[in-house]
C-alpha cells in the first residue's frame, strides 16, 4: 500500500500511522498485510473517506477523524467494507453505508465503532494514541492484534472487488 505517513513527530517503534486522505492505490493483499501486522496501526481522515479509502479505515486498528470528515460511498470496495465492517460496525450499520450510498459523519461513524476519536487535530491526536499504544508491552499489543483480526485474511481472500483495484486519487 503507498500512504503518506502523517506529518509530525518520527513515529513510536511497532506503530503505523496512514493517512487516509492521501492513500496511494490499494489492493486486497494490503489490507490483509494491514491486518496481520503485529504493531498497531492508526488511520487518520480529515475529509471524505470513500472507496478503498474506507476499506483501510475499517483495517487500521484504531482510526482519529476531524469532526468534518465523513464515511461512506464504499463504491468498488462494497464487498470488502460489509464482509469487515460488519464485524465492527455491525450488520446494520455496514448495511446502510453500503446499499443507500450515503455517507456519515465522524460522530456518528464513532458511535457506530468505525471511528476511535473524533479531534479537531488528528494528526496530534493520532501521535498520543500511537505513543499510548507503543508504552504497552509488544507481545500484549501483538496477541490482542492476533485476536482482533482472527479470520480477516480469509476474508479478503474470499472478498471481491467490483471493479478494478484503487488507482489512488
């Protein structure tokens, strides 16, 4: 996956940062690798967080939003975001944001469990979680990880897209 990592201070080690706002092309095979991975990651949006986009949010393990952002139009990633998100957002939720086309904003995709924080600086508030998250033991992280993810490979080899994979923006 090609992602800018979000300005700011260098990055606690066994963390990953990506901006959502500026995802390069994505690809089924690195969501899965997203969700394999043994350190945490934190997604940050500030604007509208759409397509594969969507999908990564519904990958990272915690996810920081500007109150302004918004989360839907799954687009060619409609497979992807209802076979993860309902897990995480619940069958309902992931329903609406998949058949009507709508998008939601960051309050209610946080009382819905898709977003972690809402804060006007995400960018600040995405280093803090990040340098909580690396004050924890690596093997805690990396079993909560391994239990939090426990069957989301399989799910995207099962999972198609309906359309080509993200040329990025």
């Amino acid at each position: 996956m090609t992602a800018e990592l979000v300005t700011g201070p260098p990055w606690p080690e066994g963390t990953l940062v990506v901006d959502l706002d500026r995802l390069g092309p994505v690809t089924l095979e690195d969501l899965a690798g997203l969700e394999r991975r043994d350190e945490a990651s934190v997604g940050v949006v500030r604007g509208r967080c759409e397509g594969a986009a969507l999908a990564v949010a519904v990958a990272v393990d915690l996810l920081v939003a500007t109150p302004g952002a918004t989360f839907g139009r799954a687009g060619d990633w409609v497979d992807v975001v209802v076979r993860r998100g309902t897990g995480i957002v619940g069958r309902k939720a992931a329903a609406y944001l998949t058949m009507t086309g709508r998008a939601v904003d960051a309050d209610l995709a946080r009382r819905w469990g898709l977003v972690s924080l809402v804060a006007d600086d995400p960018g600040a508030a995405a280093t803090g979680l990040a340098e909580e998250v690396a004050a924890r033991s690596p093997v805690a992280v990396a079993t909560i990880l391994r239990q939090a993810h426990r069957g989301a490979a399989r799910e995207y080899t099962d999972a198609r897209l309906t359309g080509p994979p993200s040329p990025g923006p």
